[in-house]
C-alpha cells in the first residue's frame, strides 16, 4: 500500500508587513507561511471576496481545488496534478 500526505503551503506576503500580520493574527492566522489546512480555509476565506488583487490568483485557485479534493482513489496522473501545484 503506497501512503502519501499533500503538502499544502501558502505564503500570505512575500515580504514582511507588519500591518498585514497585525490584522491576520486578529483573524486567526499567526504566521506568514501558512501550512495547516486551517489556516489554509481561514486565508482563501478571507481573501475570496477580493480575488482580483491576489497576485497569484492562478494558484489560489488550485489551492483552492486541493483542500476540496479527496485524495484517496486518484489515479496517478490526476495525484501528479494535484501535487505539482508547488
């Protein structure tokens, strides 16, 4: 049996803003470099209602599709996609 676990990771800013991570730790999110899948929810939920200013709105897409997605049961060129999305 082949176990495998995604890894998910989003960076909220590339550089350090102060103001930014004032207001995400009131929101909840304590770090720049967001790994849990909660935190995960938590960032696309916030940031949803202003998508056209992400700058990566290609992959917050896809990141997106992966917390949604169940990853048992993928054959292996749709788990390749799912994963090539880092």
């Amino acid at each position: 049996m082949l176990g495998y676990t995604p890894v998910r990771k989003a960076i909220a800013s590339p550089q350090l803003e102060p103001d930014l991570q004032t207001w995400l730790k009131s929101k909840g999110i304590e770090h720049r470099h967001i790994h849990t899948k909660t935190e995960l929810r938590r960032l696309l939920h916030l940031l949803s209602p202003v998508r056209e200013q992400v700058k990566d709105k290609e992959n917050m897409d896809r990141l997106t599709k992966m917390l949604d997605k169940p990853l048992r049961g993928l054959s292996h060129e749709e788990l390749f996609e799912v994963f090539s999305v880092f």
